[in-house]
C-alpha cells in the first residue's frame, strides 16, 4: 500500500486533474456514493465510454488515470458497485453515481478493524492540518 494512503501528513494533489486531462482526453470526475447509507466512497474519473458501460451494465466502470484504461470497479477484486441511480451536475462536467456495493469490499486499502470501507476514511484536523484515521 502506498504511504500517501496511510500518512498523518496532508499531501494535496493539486495537479492530478490537469496531468490525467493531459493524457485521457475527456474526462470528468464521479463521486461514488452508498446508494443505502449515503456515505461517500470515492471519487474517481469517468470517461464517453466508460459512461456508456457504465450505463448499459448496471455496474460502475471508471477511467483509470493510472493505468489509461477502462476500469470496471471490482472486475479483479469482486468488490464491484451495482448503479442505482446517476445524477449530473448544472454544468454538466461532473457526475454523481448512487450505487450499492457488491461482497462489502469498497476501497483497497484496510481500515476500520482491517477490513475495507470507503476511501475517505482519514479527516483533515482544522488546527494541525494533519490527518486522523477516523477508523482506528
């Protein structure tokens, strides 16, 4: 596991948009959001074609900003999200996705009790502006 993921230290990616426009070409980012609890999972980035099978399958597929390829969330894992709803936004440049994961797995990395949750498991603390795992 990277150690971006598991630091107390703030590192904010400011150019991670601009560097995987730069290279993915039509992009936009999707928050993923627990269609029964209402908790956020993720923020990822969707692609046309990405969207379209997102669409035509039910299930959530991504665009890797990593890998430059579709990324259908769960296909190695098994931990996917069945869509329930999709909503965009006025500007029609960001997308939110409601969906129900599937074998209770949502992000790679562990936490709460070493079993994984969501991806923002970690809060900024205002004063010291380091990171607490909200899960231990």
């Amino acid at each position: 596991m990277s150690t971006i993921e598991e630091q107390e230290e703030l590192k904010l990616d400011f150019s991670k948009i601009e560097e995987a426009a730069a290279t993915a070409h039509g992009i936009i980012p999707v928050a993923i959001q627990n269609a029964a609890s209402g908790e956020v999972i993720l923020v990822a980035y969707t692609n046309q074609l990405a969207f379209e099978e997102t669409v035509r399958t039910r299930t959530v597929v991504l665009w890797s900003t990593s890998r430059n390829e579709l990324w259908a969330k769960g296909a190695t894992s098994g931990n996917g999200f069945r869509l329930i709803e999709a909503y965009v936004n006025c500007e029609q440049n960001s997308l939110l996705y409601k969906a129900l994961p599937q074998n209770g797995g949502i992000c790679h990395t562990a936490n709460r009790a070493g079993q994984p949750r969501n991806c923002f498991y970690r809060r900024i603390n205002l004063d010291t502006l380091k990171l607490e795992n909200i899960d231990r």
